[in-house]
C-alpha cells in the first residue's frame, strides 16, 4: 500500500502521512485531516426486486442527510450514491409498508455495495478486505 492510500487512526481522528525531503533526510508527517478521503470513491447500488417504488435515505455519522432520496420505481437498479469521505452512513430503505435500516462504511476496507431489496426484505453484497493493523506504539 502506497502512503498516498494509508492514513493513521487514533482516538477516533484520522491523519493523513505525506513525507517531505528535508536535505538528506526524509521526514514522515501526519496532519490531522478533519474530513479524509479515498483516492477511488465507493459507490452504493440497489436494485429492486419488489412491486413497488423503494425510497433510499442516506445519512451521515450526525444522523443528517446527506443525498436527496431516492426513488426506484419496480426492477430499477441504479447507483443511488457515491462518495471518497472515509466515514459510517445509515442507509435506510422503505418499500411496501417496511422501514429497514442498516450501516454503511466508507474507508479503504470495504468495497462498493450491492443492495436488493426484496418484498420480505434486503440483501447486501459488498468485499471486505482484511488489512492487517499496524500495532506502532507512539
């Protein structure tokens, strides 16, 4: 992983690392990045598979909303979504008399959900990659 993809997560703060030459010695900084980014967005898709339209609400770790919702009409299946802020959403999706919601994450482990929303419920297919921690103590 290139230091352009990697970041340092501490007490719930991200940093950002970027490396300057200094004369002959290299030197590793980590500003604090208040809102950080993926270099490749992540992109929600939902497909319906059920008789009537799905509203799609998405909002942000502060509970507000970030997108206007989305309308899917019957067998629609578009990407209702797409953002690089490294962060926790709440998806919600109402169809036929149901409200459901569940959590979306945004950061360099997860990949691009998938979502059908079916008359009795919902099922989400999205890649998860294991990237091991870095224990550095400082």
């Amino acid at each position: 992983m290139s230091i352009e993809d990697s970041y340092v997560l501490k007490d719930r703060a991200y940093y950002t690392p970027s490396i300057e030459q200094v004369g002959k010695e290299r030197v590793l900084r980590l500003p604090e990045d208040p809102e950080p980014k993926l270099r490749e967005g992540r992109a929600l898709s939902v497909k319906n598979e059920t008789e009537t339209e799905v509203v799609v609400r998405l909002r942000n770790e502060k509970g507000e909303q970030i997108v206007e919702p989305a309308h899917l009409a019957p067998g629609d299946w578009e990407s209702v979504h797409a953002t690089n802020k490294i962060g926790n959403y709440d998806v919600e999706l109402e169809f036929g008399k149901k409200t459901e919601t569940f959590g979306w994450k945004v950061n360099w482990s997860y990949g691009s959900p998938k979502l059908t929303v079916r008359k009795d419920g919902y099922d989400l297919e999205q890649a998860v990659a294991d990237i091991p921690v870095c224990n550095f103590e400082y």
